[in-house]
C-alpha cells in the first residue's frame, strides 16, 4: 500500500487497510484483481508478510455479464491455493455483497451471488495482528468471523458484539479518507443527545493504528423488499422527529458543488442551478437529513413495521425538508418503472399521490405548506443528493459518458429551459 500519508487509493485499497498488519515491522500489501478476476502471481510483493487480493462489489454490470464474471471469481479462488507463491496461503476468504440488491428473497440471493466482490486474506507466515483486530480491541467489540460489508468511501463494515452480549456494527476506515466515520460518529452522538427513535446509538469513536473507527448499536429487524404505504408513513413520522436548526439548509449547494468539483466541464452550468435554488431555500428551516433513504436501510420487524434506520453516513446536519423522504418514495418509483435516476427526475416524482399521502402529517409536523415551486426545489435537493453519492461511491461513473448525459446533463438541460 501507499504511504501513511498518501490517500489516493482505490476503493479497495481503502477497504483492504484495516486487514494490514498492525505490528510496523511486518509488511503488508493490497493486489487489486483484474475485471477478469484473473490472478496474477507475479503482482505478489515477495517481501510482502500480508497480502489482500480481490475485488469491490460490482453493482454497475448487467446481470448477464455479472453471471459470466462470476463464473470466473469461483474458478480464480478455487484455483488461487495452487497458484500462489511458496511463501503463501489462504487464512481468509470474505466475500462482500454488493450495495443495492433486488426484490424478494430469492433475487436478492442471486444478486449478491452474481455481483458480490471477495477480499482474500493471504498470509506468508503465521498470522499477525491486523488493524483491525487492534480497532476490535480499542472499541470493546467482539468481531464476528463473518459479516463483513464495503460501506461508503471504502470504510469496513463488521458486525459484532459488545461485552453485555449485545449486538454491535464497528464501522473502520483509514483516517482522513471519503470513508472516515469521523463525521458519522458526530451525527450518530446527536440523534442519542435528541432521543430520535429507531436509530442506532454511538457506543465508542477513536483512531488506531492510522485507522478511524466508530461502534454503534445494532439495531433488531430484517432489511424489507419494498416500503409499503404503512411503512412510508412511519419513515415520514421519524422523519418528522428529525433535528431541526435556524438558517437556511446547505447540504444542497454541498452536494452541487461536489459534483461539480468531479464534473468541471459542467460546473458553470451546477453553479446556476445552485444560485437558482438558493433564494427559495431561504424560506424554510433547515433539517438534518439521511442522506441515502431507501428500503435498503430501513429494518422492519416480523410484522412489517419499521424497526430502525440505518447508514447514516451520508447525513448532514443543515438539508431540505421533506428530501429524505422523497428519497424513499422516488427509489421505490425508480425500482417499479425501470428508470434510471435522470428520467425518474424528469418524471417529478415530488407529484406522485404517494408522496402527497406520506408527506402529508410530515409537513404539518415542521409547519410548512409547500406550493409546487418549492416541491420542485425538493426534487433537485433529492437529485443532487443522489448524484453526489453515486460518484462518491462509484468514482468511475465520472467518465461514463452515458451515464452523465443520461443522469446529469437532461436534468441540466430540463432546469435552464
């Protein structure tokens, strides 16, 4: 890997830290696989003591080449003891879902089969200490031998347990980079300090061996397929519980200006939009959003209602009323008609019955009697967030040049006509 001060690394570079060694005398190395899953002997470091191989979660393939891609990941691990050098052996295989997965149990299974990246733990003699052990230590969490998850801006997710027996998730991720829970653990300590419900709750923060860290509370409940009407009410409830703060919100003009930081040639164009949508924000308060709303973060409990609500690491503490929750309904939108996020804009999803029918209680809750102007200043806040998050989870849409004119440049061209 890079050096301490270096973080210009690949998603799975970043993911692959908390699994170097700790002690600084051994070595540790991270071998990106190619797209082929093809592995390559040669590209092992022979002074390396720790090895990590593999591959990000691919979410962005269509299903049939996932399936073909696939088949190659199974043959390259089967085959990958004979192929390694002398010095090396397996000691750990963890494969990793991919992010956002379909609909019903069965799909959703097949999906993360065909589309779920692998870290493989290689060592060249008797394992040592990893980072990551270190942070279990630090934290108080007992980590399990599987459950490990690629979060946001290359962070590890790991679930595990408290010493009460409790459940815990510890969330680790190099200091300093797109993945560091930092900010995280500020948000997660002020949902605790203001009682919202259903939400997890800070256990221990630091910083170990290089590495940024949170634990929090696990919350009980499965992940459900779809939000009903009675769930989407209730999300709209919590909502409503969320912390409210004077001034006008900002996360929208944040969002826009990330993008266009990764988008310059578009930047003249993101800062009218933003200049465009700042005078009608100036009317309302300001609210602390999730950022990432959507049923695969939600929990429910055996009777479909809403238990929890997770992965708060796009949150900010300054965002538009009512986005969080047009997040919800405009995915759930997108999931049915097969849109991409760029014509689901077009659509106004803000028009829906759905989401007049859910944000109905929520905006009497914040005192707020939305006209169509403002519903639409939601949408973009809602588009932003979307666009912003993807690039910073998925850097390489950036020079997709179809998936920007698709996604950024008809909503551009549709807000300046």
């Amino acid at each position: 890997m890079e050096g301490p001060g270096s973080l210009r690394l690949s998603p799975f570079e970043l993911l692959a830290y908390p699994f170097m060694p700790v002690e600084p005398e051994r070595h540790g190395v991270t071998v990106q696989a190619s797209p082929d899953w093809h592995f390559d002997p040669s590209a092992i470091d022979p002074r390396a003591d720790v090895v990590a191989w593999g591959r990000m979660p691919e979410g962005s393939a269509s299903l049939a080449s996932a399936a073909r891609l696939a088949g190659l990941r199974e043959v390259s691990l089967r085959t990958l003891g004979r192929r390694l050098p002398g010095r090396f052996r397996v000691v750990a295989v963890h494969r990793l879902p991919p992010r956002r997965l379909g609909t019903g149990r069965l799909r959703t299974g097949v999906r993360a089969a065909l589309r779920g990246g692998v870290l493989v733990e290689l060592v060249a003699a008797e394992p040592g200490a990893r980072i990551l052990d270190a942070v279990a230590e630090a934290a108080g969490v007992s980590v399990h031998g599987r459950g490990f998850h690629a979060g946001a801006g290359g962070a590890l997710l790991v679930r595990g347990s408290l010493a009460d027996g409790s459940g815990a998730v510890l969330r680790v991720a190099r200091a300093g980079s797109a993945g560091d829970p930092f900010a995280l653990a500020d948000t997660l300590g002020r949902l605790g300090r203001d009682g919202v419900p259903f939400t997890p709750r800070l256990h221990a923060r630091g910083t170990t061996a290089g590495a940024s860290w949170l634990a929090e509370s696990a919350l009980p409940g499965r992940r459900p397929t779809q939000a009903s009407g009675l769930l989407t009410r209730q999300v709209a409830d919590l909502c409503a519980s969320f912390p409210r703060q004077d001034g006008a919100p900002t996360a929208t003009a944040a969002d826009l200006d990330a993008v266009a930081a990764v988008l310059p040639e578009r930047a003249g164009e993101i800062g009218r939009l933003s200049s465009d949508v700042s005078a009608p924000l100036r009317t309302v308060p300001s609210v602390l959003r999730h950022g990432d709303l959507w049923a695969g973060n939600l929990l429910v409990d055996r009777r479909g209602r809403l238990s929890g609500l997770v992965d708060w690491d796009a949150a900010h503490p300054a965002a538009v009323p009512g986005a969080d929750l047009l997040q919800l309904v405009a995915t759930d939108f997108r999931r049915k008609e097969h849109r991409a996020l760029g014509p689901a804009f077009l659509a106004r999803p803000w028009l829906l019955p759905e989401y007049a029918e859910a944000a109905a209680a929520y905006w009497r809750a914040v005192g707020i009697q939305p006209d169509n102007d403002l519903l639409g200043v939601v949408g973009i806040a809602w588009w932003a967030t979307e666009v912003h998050g993807t690039l910073a989870r998925l850097p390489h849409r950036a020079a997709d040049e179809r998936w920007v004119e698709t996604n950024v440049d008809r909503v551009l061209a549709r807000l300046a006509s």
